[in-house]
C-alpha cells in the first residue's frame, strides 16, 4: 500500500497494455477509509518539435454505489458489440495473446526467483 501526495492510499493496481495505450486500474482509500475506482487511460505522444514524447491522460473516478450500473452498462454494451454487430467473430481468438502475456509473466518471475536463491 503506497500513500500518495493527495493523502489517499493505493490499495490495488491493474495494469493493461492494448496497443499504444495502457489502462490503470486503481483501487483507493478516502480519508474516511472508504474506496473508490480509478480508471486512467494513458496514451504515448511524440512531440513533433523536440522528439520527445509526454503522456496523455484521461481519467475516471468511479464510487462504490455506482460499481453495479457501470459493469452493467459495459457489459451490456461488449455484449452488444459481440452479439449484435459482429456475431461472426470469435473473441476467443484474442484470449491467448493475454494466456501468452500472462506465461511469459510466470516465466520471467520464475527466472528471478531462481536466480535470487543461493545455493
């Protein structure tokens, strides 16, 4: 748990990468121990003058009573996607490149631990 300089602790983090974006999931504590969702979409932009690049963020501040009707409307909504505009496409198809991520995760932390051991 990471306290931060608004004074709210992070309690849990999710990061997914999808492309040239990556999304945060952030569960955090008010003052008053009580938790809230951040979503933050973060997108690389080279800047054309200096060719460096900065990050552009959005965020969304998501509160426990409105948990339900969110996933309802995001379900509702991939659902529709899904079955109704492309019920042609197997979604499936895109479940192993996560099972790959997720394997090449457990393979470098493998390799740490061994290398961390002593023998």
């Amino acid at each position: 748990m990471e306290e931060n300089k608004s004074g709210r602790d992070e309690i849990y983090s999710e990061k997914v990468k999808a492309g040239k974006r990556t999304y945060f999931f952030d569960v955090k504590s008010t003052r008053s121990n009580d938790y809230y969702l951040t979503i933050t979409e973060s997108k690389k932009r080279y800047n054309k003058d200096d060719e460096g690049f900065t990050y552009e963020k959005h965020k969304i501040f998501l509160y426990k009573e409105d948990f339900n009707k969110f996933m309802d409307a995001l379900n509702n909504t991939v659902n529709h996607v899904k079955n109704e505009l492309m019920p042609g496409v197997d979604f499936s198809q895109f479940d192993h490149v996560r099972e790959e991520r997720e394997e090449v995760a457990e393979t470098k932390s493998a390799s740490v631990d061994s290398e961390l051991k002593w023998d």
